[in-house]
C-alpha cells in the first residue's frame, strides 16, 4: 500500500528492532504510516518497514538520536514536510543499557548515565512533538516504562529508579497536556523476551515466569506492542496519566510488587 497523507501518523522510537519493531508492525496493522525511528543500524530500520510494506503498510525509516534535541528537531521536521502532522508518539527507545548492580557496587557515573540517558529520550522528542500535537489540537503518547519501578532488589537500582522517573515525567506531560486534546499513558511490561534480555532470561527464570503468568509463558514483543495499540487508542483519553501494567498477572500471582 503506498503511504498517503490520509493516514494517521505515529512516531516509534527505537524500532529497529525488539519490542520497538513490534509496535512499529502493529501501527501499521492499525492503519498508521509509521516513522520507524533508529540511531545507528540502518539495515534493522530498513528491514522493519520492508515487512510493513509487504503487509500492506504504510511506513518509513528515519535517523536520529533522540537524546539529541538537533537530531529530534530535524527529524520532527522531516516528519511535519512529510506528512503535515504528528498524531501519535510512543517513547520506546532504550536509550541507555541499565547498570545491574547493588548499591554498595554502583558508580555514581553509572546511575547518573542511566538516569540521564532514560529521561533525555523522552524529554525532547515529548517537548517537541507535544508542540506540534497542541497545535492541532490533539494528539497521543505513550511510554514504555517497566515494572521495575514498582519491584526492589537484585541490582535494579538504577533501572528501577530510572524508569520510576519516566512515569512520574508521563504523570507530569498528562497533566500539562490535558485539556490540550492530547492523551499520555505508560505501558508498563514485566519481562519481555528479547535479544536484549536474552542474557539474563536463563531456564529457571523463564519457568518462574511461566509458572507465574496467565499466558503460560514468557511475555513477547507482540505482546506489549497489543497494549502500546490499544493505549494509543483515542478513546481511552480518559486514563489519560495513567499505568497500564502487561506483566501477565506477575504481581497477583506472584504476591504483589515486593515478592
């Protein structure tokens, strides 16, 4: 399908692979032209919008750091030329791999790293996108949090208080944009199975999670990619400031958030 400026526009940080490229695929089944945004792997970004093309999606690539406010003002622009609009944004980027250590062995410049990265990829893509969805009167976002704002322990300090940072930054956004036409939700996903977590989802993690999940296994990109849809849904303009938890029941079954 080609792309045409009829189409609902959404912006896909970081979608050049994992659970990015899952929301970038499931945008497009929904019948947005999705910008499927990457900083370094051309061919990845490349690879995501040819299968949209071949589902009949409409979708491009584009380049940009967006802990960089050039490159998500240039890249903002070439979206605004392209399409006229910007109706969706999901903050997914990971913009900054977590440190997993206790406290008594994390870096200051670590934490800071983690800290900083995280919320520099939600800051200025939202400031910029926010103007123009208030200029047009409306608009959604959604970020990709994690429940590890909500747990403790096994060296997840930095994550866990980077990520706790990002939803009380969605919280204050919703606020500020809330009688302006635009909605802010957070997804929040448990473990996901991706090449990223490939390294710490071993055998016996993967049986607990099973073990403690509704679905009867670990969660997938598509999984959470089901929820950033539904969440970008207008109708949910309502829940606007608010968490939607996929954990797959982890925090009932597993007896809550501090288990």
């Amino acid at each position: 399908m080609a792309d045409t400026p009829t189409k609902a526009t959404a912006i896909v940080t970081g979608a050049g692979r994992g659970i990015g490229a899952a929301i970038a695929a499931d945008l497009a089944r929904r019948d947005y032209h999705v910008v499927v945004n990457y900083r370094r792997d051309a061919d990845a970004a490349a690879t995501v919008v040819a299968g949209i093309h071949r589902s009949g999606g409409s979708a491009v690539a584009l380049a940009g750091d967006v802990t960089d406010p050039g490159d998500v003002a240039s890249m903002v622009a070439t979206v605004l030329a392209d399409r006229g609009r910007i109706d969706a944004l999901v903050v997914n980027a990971n913009t900054a791999a977590p440190p997993f250590a206790p406290l008594s062995e994390l870096t200051w410049a670590e934490f800071a790293a983690k800290m900083n990265g995280e919320l520099a990829g939600a800051f200025h893509i939202t400031q910029q996108v926010v103007a123009v969805m208030r200029a047009q009167g409306e608009g959604r976002v959604v970020y990709l949090g994690s429940t590890a704002a909500d747990y403790v322990g096994a060296g997840r300090l930095a994550h866990g208080t980077a990520k706790a940072a990002l939803a009380t930054f969605a919280r204050h956004v919703a606020a500020e944009t809330a009688r302006d036409g635009i909605g802010v939700l957070t997804v929040a996903p448990g473990a996901v199975r991706t090449e990223a977590t490939a390294a710490v989802l071993g055998a016996e993690r993967e049986k607990a999670l099973a073990d403690n999940s509704v679905l009867h296994r670990v969660l997938e990109p598509a999984d959470v990619a089901a929820a950033v849809g539904l969440a970008l849904d207008p109708a949910l303009r309502p829940a606007t400031g608010t968490v939607l938890r996929v954990d797959a029941g982890w925090s009932v079954l597993a007896g809550g958030p501090t288990a």
